[in-house]
C-alpha cells in the first residue's frame, strides 16, 4: 500500500465524531439529543434505595468497561441527573464510570415539602447519610474495585464536604464545584433571614416556604442567575418544564436553618481539617448562590485543596459558555488523571 492510500486508510477508520471532545454552543441541542442522549441511553442503569427514614431515593449509573475509576456526582439545590448529562458522557468518554442519585426531595427522589415543589428536609445529615448509603449499596458493588472520586457541586457541594469529613476513606479525591460553604441570602441581610426563619420554627411554622420563596412556576430566567450560557441554560429548562417530577421551587424555613448549621459546621478547622484527600475547589467570580468566604476558610484549612477562582463564571462554572465550562472541564479530568497515579 503506498503511502496515500495508508494515510486515507488511517483516516477512513478514524471516527471523527469522537475527535470531537465536547458539544458546543452552536448546535448544542441538536448534538445533546443525537450524539449524547443515546449513548447515555444504552449505558443507563437505574433504580431506588430506601434512604434515612426508609425514604425512596433515585439513582442511576453508567457503567463503561475496564474503568479508570468511578466518579460519584453530588447534585445541587433543585437539581436532577438530567442537569448533568453533558458532564457524565465526558466522563464516560474518558474512561469512567458515573454514579449519581437524586437527593431527597428532588426529582423522582421522594417528596418532603408541604407541596410537590417545595425544597424541605428534617435533617441537613440526612443528605449525607442517604449518600453513603447509595455508596455502600450501589456504587461500591459495581466498582469494579477502582477508585472513588467524588464531583460535588452547590448543595452537593456542601453534602460532599461533610461527607469527606466524616467518611474519610471513602474517595481518593474530589472536585467541588461552588460549594455551599455558605450561604448568599440575597438582598435580605443574613442575620435577618436568620431572625425569620428562627422565629417561623418558634411558632411551629418551619415547614412553610420562606418569605419571598415561592412554589415552581415554570418560568423562565434569562439571562439565567447560574450560567450565562443560553443554550445550555435552555436545553435544560425544557427538560424541567416537561417532567413533573423535576418541577422545583422555592425553600422551607426548616431546609434553611438545617443548611446554616451545616455549613457553620463544616468549615470549622477542626472538620475541614480531617480532609487530607486531594480536593479542586472551583470558586466562581459572579456566584449569587454562595459566598466565597466559606469556601476560603475550608481551602485554608483542608491539607491538600486547590482553589481555583473562575473568571467570569456565575455559579454552575462546569455548565457555563465553552469558553469557561470548557476550560474547567479540562482541568477536572485532569485533576482525576493525576491522583489516579
């Protein structure tokens, strides 16, 4: 065979679909219906365990052959597995198996608000004791006996880092993406949110949304306070908007007062540092969720995180423009990669 022909033999058995790392912008919602939710499709596993108080949790997996690894994602506040559909075929494509479950009173997870959007939960451990559970009964059996590495954004972020605090040989490292290391409470100063929702458990109230929390609607926010991303911002709205069981509105009292004694907690030295695994913290410049201090104060005391701030990036750094998402991306496998060897 002469030298042309061994060249166009190389390339007519190269699949230029997969040269193609990432879904872009540009035809987002055509290559995540065509190229993405098919491949997912056809690896998709799914199923419920009984959580804390024998609540029924959902969870999926997708499992790839002779896996580097196994990476756990830890969704956040109003979240679903959808919302990470992009990230986990990344994942995939790089040789790693996924795990991730919805949280109580998310998605097909069971319900535990005064109505079917509302955001509640009896206990801020509860999270984390559901998610060890998920590990132990799902992730673990199927792990091949590889590495956990643990993806941990928000809320999940928040769950994720008590998690490692108390569990300290679960996962050989994380990566937290806008943590909830503390809370933004918005135009309402903190110590009068405080005052509210502390007042509202003293009448017997805890369980109502929170002043100015309402039920979903459906409406849509563009731009979105999460990404500036319009297309992935809109491909997922549509996912929601569709699926009853992802419709997820506003907060109780009772969800707020758990999540501030959380995150008071787990930024106490004497937690963080217990975490000794390596940890990517992705901290975003125009994040309205959470406020940066938090994450300072936990980075500072863990023994071994890296703080990376994200310019431009609201709060979902991974879910943002290509320009940004991509980047970050990047830089989490990689991080994986490493402490891999």
């Amino acid at each position: 065979m002469n030298m042309v022909n061994t060249v166009a033999k190389v390339f007519s058995d190269f699949d230029f679909e997969d040269e193609k790392k990432y879904i872009y912008q540009k035809n987002y919602k055509e290559d995540m219906l065509r190229k993405v939710e098919p491949y997912l499709k056809k690896k998709l596993k799914h199923g419920y365990i009984l959580g804390k108080k024998n609540l029924k949790l959902y969870y999926e997996k997708f499992i790839v052959k002779n896996p580097k690894a196994n990476i756990v994602i830890c969704h956040g506040l109003r979240e679903c597995t959808e919302k990470y559909y992009e990230l986990i075929y990344y994942f995939m494509k790089e040789g790693y198996s996924v795990f991730i479950m919805e949280h109580r009173g998310h998605g097909r997870s069971q319900r535990l608000g005064i109505d079917n959007s509302q955001i509640n939960v009896e206990k801020f451990n509860y999270y984390v004791e559901d998610f060890r559970k998920f590990i132990d009964e799902i992730v673990i059996p199927d792990s091949k006996n590889k590495s956990l590495l643990l993806f941990a954004h928000s809320m999940g972020g928040g769950i994720g880092t008590i998690f490692l605090e108390e569990y300290t040989n679960y996962f050989k490292a994380a990566v937290l993406s806008s943590p909830m290391h503390e809370m933004n409470t918005g135009k309402s100063p903190k110590i009068l949110a405080n005052i509210v929702s502390m007042g509202m458990k003293l009448c017997g109230k805890e369980t109502m949304y929170l002043p100015g929390q309402i039920p979903y609607t459906g409406q849509k926010k563009i731009p979105s306070s999460s990404t500036s991303c319009k297309e992935r911002y809109e491909y997922i709205y549509e996912k929601i908007r569709k699926n009853n069981a992802y419709h997820s509105g506003g907060s109780s009292a009772l969800w707020y007062l758990e999540c501030l004694k959380a995150t008071k907690k787990l930024v106490k030295k004497e937690n963080a540092s217990k975490v000794k695994i390596p940890v990517l913290l992705f901290q975003a410049e125009y994040d309205t969720y959470v406020i940066p201090r938090g994450q300072n104060k936990f980075a500072t005391y863990a023994k071994n995180c890296e703080l990376i701030h994200v310019k431009e990036s609201k709060h979902e750094a991974y879910f943002e423009r290509d320009e940004i998402a991509f980047d970050v991306i990047d830089k989490v496998i990689l991080f994986y990669d490493n402490n891999l060897k």
